[in-house]
C-alpha cells in the first residue's frame, strides 16, 4: 500500500471536500433536470403531479413557445441591446482605466472611490430618476430614450460601467509601465501604446469585462420592464407573456428559459479560461 506524502491533505478533509462538492453539484444540476423534464412533457402532465421521469415525451413546447408570444422579436432585442450595452461598457471602461492607472490627476483618488461607491446602492434606487430623466430628455428634444433600445443601452451602463472601470483599473496596474515607455521609446504616442501593448497584454481582463457587461444586460428585469415597450421588450421581460389570463405555459416557459439560457452558457464555457485569468490576474502579478 503506497505511503502518503507528508503534504498531503487528511482523509477526513478529502471526504468531506468530495460530499460537499457532491451536494453542490446535486443541488445545482436539480433545477435544470426539472426544467428540462418540463420542457419536454404535455401542458397536462406539467400542470398535474409532478413525476420525475416523465410518462410521455415531446418537442412540441419547444415548437410552440414561438408562436405563443414573438420569442424571436424578443431575442433580436436582447442581442441588440446585450451586445450594444457591452461595446459601449468595454471601450469606455477600457480609456476610463487607462486613464486612472497611468496618470496622476487631481480628483484621480475621488473619482476611483466615486465609481467604485455606486455598487453600494440597488438598482431600484435609481429606477425612477432614470426614468424621470428620459422622459424630461424627451419631452424637451425630442429625443426617445424611454422604450427605446438606445436608453434601454445608457440604462445598462449605469451599473455595468462602474464594476468595469474598476476591474480594468486593478488589472492596468498589474502590467509594468515599462512596457507604455518601450513603446513610447519606438514612436508610440499614448494611444498609441495603448492599442499596440496595454490592450493586447489586457486580452484576458478585457474579456472577463465584456462577458460581466453582457451577462448583466442579458438578464435585466427590473430596468427592462420599465424602459421598454412592445416593440423594444426583451428576453427577460417577454416571459412574462407566457402567463395568461386563462394559463400559464409552464412547459413553454421551461423550453424559452433553457433556450434564453443557452447563448450565455456557450459564451461562458467558451472564454472561460479567459474570465478566470481576467479576475486573478491582478491579484497575483
């Protein structure tokens, strides 16, 4: 029988790390086998006792749940918005914290602890300013940012920007300012050798922003069930309509969350390796 190392961890620590990871993974998977068995039964078996392994099987909800309610007008929306929301977060917060981390300007130390203090207060709080704002803003120019995709864009940067700015400032910090005066030394200017060197060296911090930003605009409800209306509703807020005066779609619902809920997981599962290198880097350069 092999001997164990003297760095190895105690039996009793490796049992309990393996039950709790067990449970973990049991408790996690669960909602999802629940939905996908719902996703797959009649509406009659859904709304009766409900049973494990489903008696009849069917892709029609999956057919259906397009129909019911224009699911597909509801995704074009959420990728609009999604994608818009974290172009506009990660090219700002990309300049904002170069800014921070490269020079030393008066205000540098307020405006950190300003971007930073608004992650304090919920959402809700600013739920009725904003929307005050846009209809002011509209009722003088003209200009539509209450249910329009545009507001809906500026409404998502209020929360996604400042988590942004921060991330990118810590990880700016970790790489050498060296390589800002190397470039600058073979003719870069500052833009110059943000594009050229901080950028590409920043790959996995910038990543790691762009999947917060659009997993965060990707699942909005609050802002969006105000901020939008039938033409402009999303993914989050146009499950709603499942639920009607007379039923509810329970095995349509199940079908459209899974399927909302697959651009997100790809996406995650795709650059993960980046997410992850993204958050620990600043901690351990």
């Amino acid at each position: 029988m092999p001997s164990r190392s003297p760095m190895a961890p105690p039996r009793s620590f490796v049992w309990t790390r393996r039950v709790v990871l067990t449970l973990l993974t049991v408790f996690s998977a669960l909602p999802v086998y629940v939905m996908l068995s719902s996703s797959l039964k009649p509406l009659q078996d859904v709304a009766g006792t409900f049973r494990w392994i489903p008696e009849r099987i069917t892709i029609r909800p999956y057919i259906d749940m397009w129909r019911t309610v224009p699911l597909a007008h509801y995704f074009v929306n959420s990728i609009i918005v999604s994608v818009g929301a974290t172009a506009c977060s990660v090219v700002v917060a990309i300049f904002a914290a170069y800014a921070v981390s490269r020079y030393r300007f008066k205000g540098r130390r307020l405006f950190t602890v300003t971007v930073l203090s608004t992650q304090m207060f919920p959402g809700i709080l600013f739920l009725l300013p904003l929307f005050l704002i846009y209809v002011g803003v509209g009722n003088a120019t003209g200009l539509a940012l209450s249910g329009s995709r545009g507001g809906l864009i500026l409404t998502f940067l209020t929360f996604s920007l400042p988590f942004s700015i921060w991330m990118l400032v810590g990880y700016f910090d970790s790489i050498p300012e060296g390589l800002d005066e190397a470039a600058m030394v073979d003719g870069c200017g500052p833009l110059g050798a943000l594009f050229r060197v901080v950028i590409p060296a920043s790959l996995p911090g910038i990543v790691a922003v762009a999947i917060y930003a659009f997993m965060t605009a990707w699942s909005e409800v609050l802002f969006a069930s105000v901020m939008t209306n039938d033409a402009t509703r999303t993914l989050a807020v146009g499950l709603r309509a499942y639920s009607t005066e007379t039923d509810v779609y329970w095995n349509q619902v199940m079908a459209a969350s899974l399927v909302v809920s697959v651009p997100v997981v790809a996406g995650f599962l795709l650059l993960q390796r980046y997410l992850v290198a993204g958050l620990t880097a600043g901690a351990v350069k």
